[in-house]
C-alpha cells in the first residue's frame, strides 16, 4: 500500500551606610472599568478584578469535554500530540454552535496528523467522535444535546517509524548532495527534516544571488510495506541578477533618498537574502521608522536586475516619559525626557532629559543630585554605517566619597564595522567644581580625547543567553587649569551561556579593568576620573563608590587603578520567574596596576521577572568583608540583567 503526497511546497540602587533600596522602572499600568467594577493590571498580570471579556464572547455558546486517547505512543509523542491538539488547549473555551464543533474537530485531525508526519508516523490513523459518531458520519447540520458540555473522543493509532528510503535530486538540484541536508536512506523522515532540506536547498541557491530560485517539485511516497518514505527534490535555480531600483513607500517626513542609503541596499549589488534581511532589521531599530519591509517581485526587471519596494511606517515623530525611583536613604527621585526623533527628515534626533534624586531626603536644594541632558543625533552621517552624535550634560552628584559639579561638551562619531564591532572617536571638554575630604576644593578643565572599540556578539541585548561583550576604551587627557596629561584605558568582556534545550541556566560572567596613567599625583585628576565601586553596577553588597583608595586619615582619594568580576548563574524556575545566585569580586588601589591588596566580595541571590521590555531584576547582597560602620546588605533593583 502506498501514500503519496506531492506538492511544492532601569532603574538602579546605591549609596551609604544603612539600608539601601531603589526601583526605576517604566510601568505599564492599565486600569479597566467593567460595570462598576475595577482592574488593576501591572506588566500584564491582572492583580485584582476583571477584565472586559466581552471581546471574547461567541455566539450561540457550545461548550465540549475531550479525551486524547494515544494508545501505545511513547511519552516524547504523546506530549507532542497533546500540545499540538487545540481540542485540549482550548477545552475550557465554548465554541460558536454546533456547527463549531464539528469545524474544530476536523481541525485538530488535520493538526495531529501533522504532528505525527513530523515524527515520522506516516502509518497513523487519528479518529475522532463527536457524541458517539464518527465526525466523517455526521450530517451537514448537526445537533447535540445541550444539557451537558458536548463528548468528544480523540483516538490515535501511531503507527511504525518510517525511515528515509530512496532519495533523488532533480534539475537545479542535482548538482547538491543530499546528505549535507539531512537526507540519507535510513536517516529521520519526519516531515520537518524534509521540508528543511527543501527550504535549506533554495536558500543556498539564493545566496549564489539567484532571487528567483524555488521548488518546482516535492514528491514523498510512503512504502507501508517496508516503513520507508522515498523522497523526490526538485529545483529551479533561475538566473543570477544584481539590485535594479528601489522604491519607498509608506514614508511622510522621511526623505526616501535617506531610507535607501541607511539601508545599505544599492542598486547594483549582487542580491543576498541575508544582506536584505539585514537592512530590514537594520531600518527597524531606527528611531523613526516603526516597520520595515522589503518586498521583491517573482520576476525580474527587463534589463535582468531585480526591482525591490522597500515599505516603512514612520514612527511617531515626538515622545516623553516620566519616571520615578525611592530609596530609604536618598529619598524620592524623578526622571523625565522629550524627544523628536525627525527633525529635519533624515531621523535626527533630540533628546532633552532631566533627573532630580534625594527628595525628602535633605531639605537644602543644594544637596540634591541633579543631571540635565540635551543629546543631538545624525545616522548616516558622512558614510552610511556611521552616526554623529553631539551632547551637553551637567551633572550635581553628592556620593558619600565627593560633591561634584560637572558641565560636559561632547561631539562624536561611531561607526560600524561590521554586524558585531564598532568603533567610536570624540572629542570632550569638561568643567568640574568638586570637594573631597581628602583635597577639599577642586576646580579642573579637561579636554579629553575619547576612543572606543566594541564587539557585541550577544543575541539579545537586555537578556542574553548566548554571546559575548567586549570594550576597550582610552581617553587621552589634558587637564589645562593644572597642566596635567594624563590617559586612562579602561577594558571590559562579559560572556554568556545558556545550558540546556530552553537555556534554563544561563551562566553568566564579566571581568572589567582600569588604569590612569601619567599624572604624578592623583589629585592632579579630575574626582570624577578616579576610580571608584561598588553598588548595583559593580560589587554589589556594599555602597555607591564605596570601594575605592583611601589615604592614612582613612579618607576617600580615588584609585588610579580596579578590577572587578561578576559570576552570576541565571536559572529559570518558570517561564516569568527566574532565580539569580552571584558572587562579586573588586578591587580599587593607588598603584597604576591592580594589587588586589584590598579585595572586596560581595554575594547575593536576585530575583527575575521576564516581561517583553527585559526581565526586571531584584538583588539582595551582602558584603563578606565590609568597610566599618557601613551597610550589612544591599537591595538593588531595576529593569535588564545587571550585565
């Protein structure tokens, strides 16, 4: 007997002795009036009430109970078979008449039997009844009594295990080897591994620069005698081409010259389906653009090219946002931020932002911490891959080491190089009015010289599973009002592993270092310059800047050289709930070289909560070996991993 189917197919917690405690987030906070009731949802989950469910209702309301009867399949199947059956999902939902049942039976059928087919189970045989009667049985317009919800009866008979039999490659497809597709007489035949294969063949033929490549043919044939299923491919490459025109559409504000040149798509290149599916993620992550796609005909232009539609929605153009954060011993504090992110038609942006922390917490406005923000941003600038950017920022910050007053004018540019690495060259003046106990009172003019190179291989940037971070930076300096040069060159790399089928345990590493060089005393350097830790960013368990080099009088100097690691192990319990035990290690000293005289470890457990904007994160550390009279642990919290 034979079957044979063909087809062609943010937040952050520092500061001082004492209990520390802070949260910024962004919150989603949705309240819904249903009658005179009231909902309270947060990040998605319903806290209390109920929602408005009258966008779920159905007409005429059936409602049905169903047994998945497996008979002798094994467990891997018969999970598989359950989760693939929307009889069982939705058991607890009514359908819309009786005709609905009848439709969803015959719908699970055709969904087991694919779930079969996927684990090679071409022999099996799915029935289901409806009230006694077999669902082929049943009449045009069928009742069922209503007293009761309406039995449904699904059995499977599995079937044997088919193996990969004959396996042939035809016309384009011919020149391929099957066996580096999977495809090899004895191999797995799940339908999967065959459609793969298929999909996997026109891929690469498309990466030859033939957009038009396709299947022209898919035959598989079940041999029930022998329990194999001999598979027929067939292929039609179609010519090479390049880029013809592209066209834009879906823009307002947007010049389309600019669309297409940030694109990085050219008329003339050669086609390639990754370097086009790169420029939709590429338009995608741009601020003014909402939705990006790339549309391509299935035959090319007269002239042999291929013509591409390149479809945007922009953004809206202006946004805001408020936040606000508390700490038991900073007090309130308050964020907010506007921006346009289209200012002259080729998504230049501004930004304006502000922060004011330690509300209630003193009541002379001078101790406030203050930051102020205006950030001017140009993509595409000069070169394609590159993005200007220009900043002015003051700052007040009042740590428990220094007071320090800021004003920095930075103008910059970053580059792409590649999908993984940039590299980033600006040039900074500062102003800095600060007070340590150590100095007193400082005043220092820098012009600095920023340099940065970064690889990013991680596959997501606020929960990562997979990948690694790498940065290193120097910063050229001269100091004016003292005459001091002096350069600081800092490096970074934290890694990232997932372990396991669903990366249930994610270990997660992180090692930084720093050094200053050229100055013949440490306070010839800006405070802001010295090196400090310690916190939610660093070593958790102890102070903002807690960690750091302090003179015979036991008063804070800032160090001229740190280092510090992070081990965390990320274990999810469930899919929103995850478990975070971690141990920091730093060390901040005088010399130009880390000598790890004073190490300081901090070690702790956290708390994750997944939501579609990144896990929000609740850390409880302790110092193992803390400076005396400061905090016995610290609460840190905030939105992303902590690195």
């Amino acid at each position: 007997m034979y079957i044979r189917r063909t087809g062609p197919g943010i937040g952050f917690a520092y500061r001082r002795a004492g209990t520390v405690i802070a949260v910024a987030a962004c919150i989603s906070v949705t309240p819904a009036f249903v009658g005179d009731a009231f909902a309270f949802k947060l990040f998605g989950i319903n806290f209390f009430g109920k929602d408005d469910d009258t966008k779920d209702a159905v007409a005429d309301p059936v409602s049905y109970s169903v047994t998945l009867n497996t008979g002798p399949a094994d467990k891997d199947l018969a999970s598989a078979l359950e989760q693939s059956s929307m009889l069982v999902a939705d058991k607890d939902k009514a359908v819309s008449g009786d005709l609905g049942v009848v439709i969803k039976a015959r719908d699970d059928r055709d969904r087991l039997l694919a779930s079969l087919y996927e684990n090679a189970r071409y022999g099996a045989v799915v029935v289901i009844t409806v009230n006694g009667t077999d669902i082929d049985k049943l009449p045009p317009q069928p009742t069922f009594p209503r007293g009761k919800p309406v039995p449904i009866v699904v059995t499977v008979d599995p079937g044997p295990i088919f193996k990969l039999g004959k396996i042939r490659l035809e016309d384009d497809a011919a020149k391929l080897d099957a066996a580096s597709y999977g495809l090899t007489p004895g191999g797995a035949a799940g339908s999967v591994v065959i459609i793969k294969a298929a999909d996997k063949m026109v891929a690469d033929l498309k990466n030859e620069g033939r957009p038009l490549a396709r299947v022209s043919r898919r035959d598989v044939v079940a041999d029930h005698a022998t329990n194999t299923v001999d598979v027929t491919l067939a292929a039609e490459s179609g010519p090479v081409a390049n880029i013809g025109n592209i066209t834009v559409t879906g823009e307002k504000r947007l010049n389309p010259t600019f669309v297409q040149r940030y694109s990085r798509i050219n008329k003339g290149d050669r086609y390639s389906p990754d370097a086009l599916k790169k420029a939709a993620e590429r338009l995608r992550k741009l601020g003014a653009i909402g939705s990006a796609t790339l549309h391509q005909p299935d035959k090319l232009a007269p002239d042999g090219t291929l013509p591409l539609e390149l479809e945007i929605s922009e953004a809206k153009r202006h946004y805001f946002g408020v936040g606000a954060q508390y700490s038991t011993t900073d007090g309130f504090g308050l964020q907010g931020y506007w921006g346009d992110r289209n200012l002259f038609g080729q998504a230049e942006s501004l930004r304006i932002e502000g922060t004011v922390s330690r509300l209630g917490e003193t009541t002379n406005y001078q101790d406030l911490d203050y930051e102020a923000g205006i950030i001017y941003t140009k993509p595409a600038a000069v070169l394609a891959a590159g993005t200007f950017t220009a900043s002015l920022k003051a700052l007040s910050s009042n740590p428990d080491n220094y007071s320090a007053r800021t004003i920095t004018a930075d103008a910059g540019y970053a580059y792409k190089l590649s999908d993984y690495d940039t590299a980033l060259a600006s040039g900074r003046v500062t102003y800095e009015d600060s007070t340590t106990d150590a100095f007193g009172d400082q005043q220092f003019l820098t012009f600095s010289i920023p340099l940065q190179y970064i690889r990013d291989t991680r596959d997501n940037k606020l929960d990562p599973t997979e990948g690694y971070r790498a940065s290193v930076d120097a910063q050229p300096s001269y100091e004016a009002l003292g005459g001091t040069i002096f350069t600081s060159i800092e490096g970074s790399i934290s890694g990232y592993k997932g372990i396991g089928s669903d990366d249930n345990v994610i270990f997660a590493g992180k090692l930084a270092a720093g050094s200053l060089l050229g100055a013949d005393d440490i306070s010839d350097i800006p405070t802001t310059r010295r090196f400090f830790a310690g916190g939610g960013g660093s070593v958790r368990g102890y102070a903002y800047q807690e960690i750091t080099a302090y003179n015979d009088k036991n008063q804070a100097v800032g160090g001229s050289s740190y280092a510090t690691a992070s081990l965390e192990a990320r274990v999810k319990v469930t899919k929103t709930i995850g478990l975070v035990p971690f141990v920091d290690v730093g060390s901040v000293t005088s010399g130009v070289v880390p000598d790890f005289s004073d190490l300081r470890i901090g070690a702790g457990v956290g708390l994750r909560y997944a939501t579609p904007f990144g896990p929000i994160r609740l850390d409880v550390a302790v110092p193992l070996n803390k400076y005396q009279g400061s905090a016995s642990y610290g609460i840190y919290a905030g939105i992303g991993q902590s690195f």
